[in-house]
C-alpha cells in the first residue's frame, strides 16, 4: 500500500515536515511539524504549521495524528500549536524521558513529564493512519528517543539517516551514540530495497550547487550512502562519525529548540 506524502521544505532550519494520508479515508498526520522562530527576537510565529493545515483542510483531510520522530535541537516543533488546533494527538518514542532530564537539567528548569505527550510509543507497536497501520521502529542513535514510522512502503526516518550524497547525522548530543546509530540505520537498511526513505533534512553542498531533496530508497542508500553504503563497518563508521561530530558547532538554535520540544513544542518558558 502507498500513502500520499506531501514534503513542505523549511529553509530557515533545512527541515522537511511531511503531510502523511491514506486516500481511501483521508486520513492524516503530520510528521516533525515546524514553528517558525526568529533567533534574534525571539519571537514564535505559525506561517509553517498554518500552510501544512492549509493544505489538509484543501485536501479535504482529516488530521489525526501528529507524529515527532524526536526532540529536535534545530528547530521548534509545532506540535503543540497544532494539537491546539486539530485536537489530533502527538506521539514519539516512550524514551523521551531520558531527553527531557538531561535538558532540563542543563537549562535548569524543571523537569516536564512525559505526559505533555499524548501516545508513548515502544518499539514495535503499532497503530492505525485509516487504512494503514503504522509501525514503530526504535532507531536510537542521534538522540535515545529517535524513531522512525513505517507507513505502506514509506519509512519516515527523521535524523536517523540522510539522503546518500549527505549520509548520517551527528551522534554527540547527550544520550546520543555513533554505534548505535550505526545498528539504528542497519534496521532500517534491512528493509525492502523497494522502500521509500524520507529524511528530516537535507543541505547543499559547499559549493551550494544542486537541489535540496528529501525522498530516497532503501535500495540507493545500501549502495551509495557516503556514510553506511557499500558495506561500511561498524568500527569504520563509529570512527569516521565521531571524528566528525567533534568538528561540528552546537546548532544555533539547540537552547531554544529542547527547552520547547521536550515540553512538546510548547514556548512557555522556551526562550
């Protein structure tokens, strides 16, 4: 079975929030939904979120969940504001808990609960999307809560892994693991080559020539992933991604961007 998948591309964080439905039912989610954020005012808006709902409210679609692949430290998440809106429920992986002590540990706020999100979701569980179901698969590594949703023959995989000319993501943030992510994308390179791959973001090149994209397959990135294609070990990948992350800046928006998602997008007190 195939979704219809609609990518709205966000230039300010190099983020893809994708509109996921079936069209027998209509029914809808949106997957690592963007609030627009202003780094110099600090100052929230909702262009993003409002022209993802725009276009399910021109579809005729029913929004009915929002689905997180993990807390972000890019970009705020709009879940909140369209939870707000839809009354659809928003969901990620049950280890959030551990991402939300760490960080708020590190911004000194208090600690949120988990329960700020609707659904919890383990490895392996399952739910429906109309006429799919929904499986979830723990893809730890860049974060401990990562996962990925496996829809029809789409996976929707966040950060776990990147288009094959750009690889993988760092794996240096607190809780995060370079090994583990390796095992995370070997799960996820174990599905059908057929399976279409959509990545949370994408980036140019140096030299800025090209187009961002956001759809691969499982099949291009077994081949010519230049991180984990064409056999790469786990010793060789743990190396090369560690001497990497060690080069790499904080995001610019990593403060702003935990203390709101770990409280599912909420800006009380994210700046």
């Amino acid at each position: 079975m195939t979704p219809t998948v609609q990518a709205f591309f966000d230039d300010a964080t190099n983020t893809v929030t994708y509109l996921v439905s079936d069209p027998g039912t209509r029914a809808a989610a949106i997957i690592d939904p963007v609030l627009d954020y202003d780094a110099e005012s600090g100052r929230v808006s909702t262009a993003s979120a409002d022209a993802v709902l725009a276009e399910a409210r021109a579809r005729g679609l029913e929004v009915v969940w929002l689905l997180e692949t993990h807390a972000h430290a890019d970009h705020l998440s709009a879940g909140d504001y369209l939870r707000a809106l839809t009354g659809a429920p928003i969901g990620l992986g049950d280890r959030i808990a551990e991402v939300q002590s760490t960080f708020a540990e590190r911004f000194g706020v208090p600690v949120p609960s988990a329960t700020v999100f609707d659904q919890l979701f383990a490895d392996g569980d399952r739910f429906r999307l109309g006429g799919f179901e929904v499986e979830v698969l723990h893809t730890p590594g860049h974060t401990p809560a990562c996962v990925s949703y496996r829809i029809g023959d789409a996976v929707f995989v966040g950060d776990t892994l990147f288009m094959p000319d750009f690889g993988t993501a760092r794996a240096d943030f607190p809780g995060g693991d370079a090994t583990t992510l390796y095992r995370s994308i070997q799960r996820l390179l174990a599905l059908p080559r057929e399976t279409r791959v959509f990545v949370g973001h994408d980036y140019l090149p140096r030299d800025g020539r090209g187009d961002f994209r956001w759809e691969t397959t499982v099949g291009a990135e077994r081949d010519g992933n230049i991180h984990v294609g064409g056999g790469a070990t786990e010793v060789d990948f743990t190396a090369m991604r560690s001497a990497r992350d060690a080069t790499l800046p904080p995001p610019k928006l990593l403060e702003p961007a935990l203390r709101a998602n770990i409280r599912a997008g909420s800006t009380t007190d994210a700046t």
